[in-house]
C-alpha cells in the first residue's frame, strides 16, 4: 500500500507569465466575493435595525426590535443576494422592514404625450422593481400608489398585482404636488397613531403647476412642524423622496431646488441631477438606483451620495443572470388590487 508524504509541497507549474487581471475582471472577482459567505441571522439584522432606530429617533415606533420584525429583516436580506444584490447592499435594504412605503405619481398630459410615451414604460419598469425589493420588507407590498390627477389609486400593491397599477390608466391634468401630496398621503397616513414611520416617493416629470408657488415646500414645512410637537412621533416619521422621469427641464429644477431648500433640504432626498429613472432599465446601474431610491431619505449614507457612477462599488451585485425582474403574466383578478378612493 503506497503511502503520500503529507510534508511534501505541491509543485506549481508556471509556464505562462501572470497577467494583471483587467478592471472587469476585478469587478467581477469582487461580484463573487460579495456573495459568497454565510446567510444573515436575525441577530445580526436586529442590531442593524436598532441602529436605524437610534440614528433617526424612531424609538416612539420601535421601543424594542420585535423578533419577528429580524426575521422579516434576515429573510429579505437572503432573498436579495438570491437575487443578484450584493451582500452589502442587501444588508442595507433590511431597514425598509421599519418602514410603511407610499407613492406618489405624476399622470399629467405630458406623461403621455412626451417622449412617445416611453416615460411611462420608464415608471413602469420603475415600480416592477420597487415592488420586487419592498415586497420582501412588507408582504403586503407598497401600502398605496396615488396619482396627481385621477380620484383612484391602488392600496396593498404587490410583485402580482403592480402591472396592473397603470394599465388603462387615463393621463391628464396638471402637476400640482403640493396639493395632492397633503390630501392623498400625508392626510391619510401621516397621523399620531401610524403603526411605522413613512417613506413617501414622488414621481414626477414637470414642476409643479395649478398651484400658489411655493405650496410644496410649505406642505412639506408644514408636516414637519406638526411631527415635531408635544404628542407627535417626531420629524423622523417621515421621509420624502423626490425622482424625476424624462428630459423636462422644469423637474430638473424642482429636484435641484428641492435638494438645495434651506428648510426642507434635511428631510428628504433627490435623485441626482445626473441620473434618471431611465437609468433602472441599465443591469449594471439598477441595483444601485434602487438603494438611492428607497434608501437615499433615510439611510445617512445614501443621503450623502450626491452622484450615481458606474464605478466597482456601484455594480457590485448586478449578476446578468439574477438581477432583472422577473416578468409574470398579467393574469391577476382585478380584485385582488385594491382601489383606493379620494375622500370626499
């Protein structure tokens, strides 16, 4: 019986000169690095949701981190690096289980009528991924999605049910954010006895118009200082995030506006002026525009992240073959989308 000397070392054979890998491959080395490694614990995800927590003030919500609240946390986190999101940047996503998410969306004449329609398409695919991701941190997926015009929106939108949220949709009307936004969302959710702080996502492809100059911002003034009296859960209990959809200049303006304000720039967060929704239809820049969408008002460091490159940071996670949503025949009963009607 032939024995092996263990002490023996292995000879390697070096015929061909080592190369230094290319940046495409050091980007896709650390791809894999990213997603390899053992799964999130619900211990772990705690720890981070306490941080959140304590960060932005939310202890008026969240005294303690309920068990079940980590195990929605660690279970989103595994499911998103399934997806082709880096370990990292999945990690980070665990903090929308803290959050109630509601939408906001322009449906004036120029949604339909501009660029051929493909701002549509845009919001579209847009909400399709919102859904994928948020889905995981709340199984009754996005609590409602209004539009600016129509009396109608969809409340409890879900991956089944978001196709469903803009067809046949009628496009018309103006863009008056200020007025919609406080009668259709802040009206409704923003109360003293809301369950989970709000993030709110206003889509829009123009500035605001059919109302006083200034009325958003002063919307905006406004639930903030009602947040912050005696009895009230604090500023923290909302976050706003403002994206643009298309090439108008007018929502060029709003967003850089909006993220300059002396007064409401704290409380919530643009998507850069370089970057647009269009942006999320791109494999290698969807992952990180969705971090700055559902991240960027209310994670400090997504806040701080003023530009979207296409950097080894940035991609890091975008598998070709995991990271695209999944698209799924439109066969759900109407039914089972709730409608959500304006009060009258």
């Amino acid at each position: 019986m032939s024995t092996v000397d263990e002490t023996e070392t292995p000879q390697v054979v070096t015929d061909a000169p080592t190369t230094p890998m290319s940046k495409v491959e050091q980007q896709l080395a650390a791809v894999s690095l990213q997603n390899t490694g053992s799964e999130m614990t619900p211990e772990q995800c705690k720890e981070r949701l306490q941080d959140q927590v304590k960060t932005k003030k939310l202890e008026a919500f969240y005294p303690e981190i309920p068990n079940e609240l980590a195990e929605k946390a660690a279970k989103m986190v595994n499911e998103l690096r399934a997806k082709g999101c880096s370990r990292e940047m999945a990690n980070q996503f665990a903090i929308m289980t803290l959050y109630d998410l509601a939408i906001l969306i322009d449906d004036s004449d120029s949604m339909k009528y501009e660029e051929n329609g493909e701002r549509i398409k845009t919001v579209q695919k847009t909400l399709d991924n919102i859904a994928n991701v948020y889905g995981l941190a709340r199984d009754q997926g996005i609590i409602t999605v209004r539009f600016l015009n129509a009396p109608q929106g969809k409340k409890n939108v879900t991956v089944k049910t978001v196709k469903s949220v803009l067809k046949n949709h009628n496009y018309g009307g103006v863009t008056r954010i200020g007025t919609e936004l406080k009668k259709k969302i802040l009206d409704r959710f923003v109360t003293n006895d809301m369950a989970k702080p709000l993030l709110i996502m206003i889509i829009t492809d123009g500035a605001p118009e059919g109302e006083a100059t200034g009325l958003l911002e002063t919307v905006i003034i406004n639930c903030i200082s009602n947040l912050s009296k005696a009895g009230a859960k604090g500023p923290q209990s909302v976050a706003f995030q403002f994206s643009r959809v298309g090439n108008d200049t007018g929502a060029q303006k709003l967003i850089q506006d909006l993220d300059d304000h002396p007064s409401v720039g704290q409380y919530i967060d643009c998507l850069p002026m370089n970057n647009r929704l269009e942006d999320i239809k791109d494999k290698e820049k969807k992952w990180i525009l969705l971090s700055k969408l559902l991240l960027g008002a209310i994670s400090p460091y997504w806040d701080s992240t003023e530009e979207i490159e296409n950097t080894k940071q940035d991609i890091e996670g975008t598998r070709d073959d995991a990271s695209d949503v999944e698209d799924e025949p439109d066969s759900t009963p109407p039914s089972d989308l709730e409608d959500e009607e304006d009060d009258e």
